[in-house]
C-alpha cells in the first residue's frame, strides 16, 4: 500500500486501492497507444446485457455485440459465454474519444458460408427443408445455417402465381444448384430440372393412366365336323 497520512508516530494511514488504479491506468494507457482493428486479445468475461458481453482485456473493457457472439441467431448471449469465461476476441472497432472497443468473437471458419463455393458446385443435387415463402419464391434450408433460393420460376413446368400453390413449409424436396456467389451470400436452386411439381387446377384430377383390358385366355369353338370339310371339297 501507499502511506497517505501519518496522524502521528502510532498512526498511518495508507491505501492500496490507490496503487490498483495507478496500475490500471499505466495498463489502459499502454493498451490505447498500441490497439487497432484486427490484433487479437485474451480477455475475461466481466459481465453480460442483452446486448451483448463485456470482456476485460487489462485495465480496458470491450463489447462484444450480440450479432458478433455466433454465426447462428442468439436470443441471449448467455447461451454462448458465461461470466468468468476465458475469450480470445479480436478488435473489430476503435473510438479513441469515447474509449470505447468493439470486438467480434465468431470465427470466420465457423461460418455456414465459410468456402461455401468448395462444398456445392452448380449441376449438384442437393435435399433441403422449405423454411419461407416468398411471391418470387420459396427459401431453402439445404445445410444448417445455409438458405438457397428457389425462384417461382424454376418450381413447376406451368406458370404458377404463388409458390404455395405447390409447395408448403417445412416440406422437403430435391434440387439442382444452379448458381453458388460467396460473396453475397447465395445460392440459386431449382426443383424442376430434378422433379418440377406441377399444380393441379380446380375442377381436373390427376388422372392414373388406364389399364387396357386384355384377355387372359382364348376360346373359340368349332362347329363343322372334318366330315364336312372334305365334302365340301368334292
């Protein structure tokens, strides 16, 4: 501690929370002239807000922003991190005059979309769960966290007006991958060049192609004797 006070030669007063700060503040300083975007840093997790969590990465705090906890939708960000985990985060955002340090905690490599253009290739098949429909047509989960579009288009052989005319959420079907972009996160798909899915109108049915009613068997009877044939030759 440091002595602040000596009330007299049986008395001194000292405070160690003077020297934590001191500390503290050498630690922030030493932080602020070396910190930019994309260093990384081993922080604590100090405390956790709806928004997000709060890490202490020595004498600074940084906020990790809900949407930079996981790749996958997050409702709280204690389904991710608890108070008191050990977390490598990387500056993702410096405001020298606010003091404030935004970092991101995701892993590009956990990315759904991570070289995404390595695992799908245009002219694959591929199953998927119809997750939302749209009027220029239904959306597709075909991996976890991976959504490709099947425009209205390339759902049927005939000209359909809503995609749900043929198609219901949570239906599976069987696709071609017609076009996979990285770069803006999408991948085109269509369901009639593997098996278009045509509507039935009101007042038609599908009809099941009628059998042809063959005989079985063959039965003809004779009525004129061999007699009669060969006196019809004469």
């Amino acid at each position: 501690m440091r002595i602040t006070e000596l009330a007299n030669r049986r008395r001194i007063v000292g405070s160690a929370r003077i020297l934590i700060e001191e500390e503290k503040n050498k630690k922030a300083e030493a932080f602020w002239s070396e910190v930019e975007e994309g260093k990384e840093y081993t922080g604590t997790v100090k405390s956790l807000t709806k928004f997000g969590a709060f890490v202490d990465l020595g004498g600074v705090d940084g906020l990790i922003h809900i949407s930079e906890l996981s790749w996958n939708k997050i409702g709280d960000p204690s389904e991710v991190l608890k108070v008191g985990d050990t977390v490598t985060v990387r500056v993702i955002g410096v405001d020298r005059e606010k003091k404030k340090i935004s970092l991101g905690y995701r892993k590009a490599e956990d990315n759904p979309w991570y070289k995404i253009e390595e695992k799908y290739h245009v002219g694959d098949i591929v199953t998927g769960i119809i997750k939302r429909m749209v009027p220029f047509g239904a959306f597709v989960e075909i991996a976890d966290g991976i959504e490709g579009l099947v425009h209205i288009s390339q759902i049927s052989n005939v000209r359909i007006a809503k995609p749900d005319e043929v198609l219901s959420v949570g239906q599976e079907v069987e696709m071609k991958v017609m076009e996979v972009n990285p770069e803006i996160k999408k991948i085109s798909l269509s369901i009639k060049e593997v098996k278009p899915i045509d509507p039935v109108r009101e007042g038609e049915e599908e009809l099941e192609p009628a059998e042809e009613d063959l005989p079985t068997e063959h039965t003809e009877e004779f009525t004129n004797t061999i007699g009669d044939i060969l006196n019809e030759k004469k």
